[in-house]
C-alpha cells in the first residue's frame, strides 16, 4: 500500500448538490481519499458529515456549512475514525460540536496516530494534506444510538459494532429516506478492507456482512456511500453480495487447505472478472486475508 502513489485529496465543493429537501452532498467526484461529505439541515441546527482530510479541507467544508447554516447552530459528525472522514474535526472546535459514537472515539484514541503515520508514507500529494493535524477528541460522545434533533427533523446516528472498523456508524435521516453509511458502503470500487496484521486487524468481512443485512433493512431511498456515486437501497445489496461472494469463495478453497498465497491469487482473479470495471483492486488481497483469517477451523 504504502507504494500506491493517490492523487491529491481535496475536496471541491463546486459540484455540492441538494439530495433532498435541506440536505446537500459534496460528493468525492471518484477523487481516492476524498469522502462524500453530508450536510444536513433542521430549523434550528445543521450537522456536517465527514471533515475531510486534513485542516485546509476541513475548512474547506466549514467555511461552505457554516455559509449553508446561517445562524444555526453547527454540529459534526463523522462516520468512523479513518483520517480522510474524521482527521480534520480540529477546525471544528470553536464552531460546532463533535459528536460521535464511543468505539469510534475508542479507535481515534488509540489507532489515530498509527494511522497518521501510515497516510504520511502515501506519496508527497497526500502528505501534504497531513501537515498540521492535530487529533480531535469528541465533544459528546454515546454509547450505540443517538437521535439528535435538528428542529424538524431527527437525525440518527447508530453505532454498527465492528465491520469496516471497530467504530463504524451510520446516520440516517428518516424523514428524507437517506442514509449515509461511510465506508461500510463504496460504489464503484471493491470493499475498502485495512487489513493490516500486525498493526490492524479490526475489519471483519463476516460482522461487515450481517451490519449490511441490517442496513438493507432500514430500506433507505437513497445511500451516501463512503466513496464513489450516491445510489439507492441497491448499493447495499450490491455491496451485501460481494462480500458474502468474497467469503464463500474464499472459505471453500480454504476448506481445501489451499495456502493463503494461492487463494488470494485465485480469488482475486475471479472478482476481477465479476467486477472489471470496479476500481480498488488492491482491497483484494487485504480482504481475502481477513476472511482466511476468519474461517472457521
Ligand atoms: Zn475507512
């Protein structure tokens, strides 16, 4: 990983567009390490989805939902602790509250400086992103579920349980059917795996795929994904399948006692062959490792 050369992460809110009523994307335009951005808005409060990496994007996104919210009162969130989605909450502090969920502010704790470290060996365009982050600590944190009202509209955040990391959460926004999933769902490109032994091993495709199951069944009309082109309850699905796909072909040659090496090559090369047109290769090999490592013996 640390040889993939990204291209420079920054978020432009020159294509932000209203999904619904009060609601505004500003979508990652397919740009690696950029999130889809969220900003959500009720009669007395507005809540930013995702910072950005890095200080000058997170301002970036401020400056933008501060002009969007008027004199309404600003809160952030994010939807786990990965540094392109939350390390950029430092420009919050004075404007708005950060609020999150206590495995997310968990993983911030102890794996945000271990990240940062890893991002800094991700190419120059990336680096320069990193300069001057700080890691933000949550002003309210909650256990599994938090309703927070905007005025007129109720926004959830719920806390997954381990899946794409150890402190995934979602935000819906029942009134609006839309759901925002962060990297638990990417369009586009196949499942974004850190598996990284020794240092990570918090993803869990098997939890990733049950936390699908549920999402699935909140049937949201339309879905904010981490990364890529907001779709609707299919992308769920799509992601669902690929997953379960991924494990069912990598347990049965693990059944067989394949070596690990042999099944990554194999498997690789048959989800190439479902999905040609999907970017993100390079999640193929972490992924697989994780599901070996999660056969059951
Ligand atoms: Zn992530």
């Amino acid at each position: 990983m640390a040889e993939y050369l990204y291209p420079e992460p920054v978020v432009r809110i020159t294509d932000a567009r209203e999904l619904a009523r009060d609601l505004v994307v500003i979508p990652n335009r397919g740009v690696q390490l950029v999130p889809n951005i969220g900003i959500i808005g009720g009669t007395h409060s507005v809540l930013v989805v995702e910072t950005g990496l890095g200080p000058r994007n997170a301002e970036t996104v401020l400056k933008f939902a501060a002009d969007y919210a008027g004199d309404r009162k600003l809160y952030l969130t994010t939807t786990h602790f990965h540094p392109e989605h939350a390390f950029g909450a430092q420009v919050f502090t004075e404007f708005a509250t950060f609020l999150i969920n206590k495995a997310q502010a968990e993983d911030l704790a102890t794996k945000g400086a271990g990240y940062l470290a890893m991002f800094g060996g991700l190419g120059e365009p990336v680096a320069r992103q990193l300069e001057g982050i700080e890691l933000p600590t949550p002003d309210l944190v909650y256990d599994n579920s938090y309703d927070l009202d905007l005025g007129g509209r109720v926004v959830q955040l719920r806390a997954t349980g381990r899946a794409h990391s150890k402190g995934d959460q979602v935000v819906t926004i029942p009134d609006a059917g839309v759901m925002f999933t962060g990297d638990l769902a990417e369009a586009g490109q196949f499942a974004i795996f850190p598996w990284f032994p020794p240092h990570d091993t918090d993803v869990s495709g098997i939890r990733w795929i049950a936390v699908m199951e549920q999402l699935a069944a909140a049937d949201p009309q339309a879905v904010v994904p981490g990364h890529g082109d907001i779709g609707g309850p299919q992308l769920l699905a799509d992601v669902h399948d690929y997953l379960q796909l991924l494990r069912d072909e990598t347990w049965l040659r693990r059944d067989s006692a394949m070596s690990e090496e042999t099944i990554i090559e194999e498997v690789t090369a048959l989800m190439i062959e479902r999905h040609p047109e999907w970017a993100g290769r390079e999640w193929l090999a972490p992924g697989i490792g994780c599901l070996c490592a999660e056969h059951p013996a």
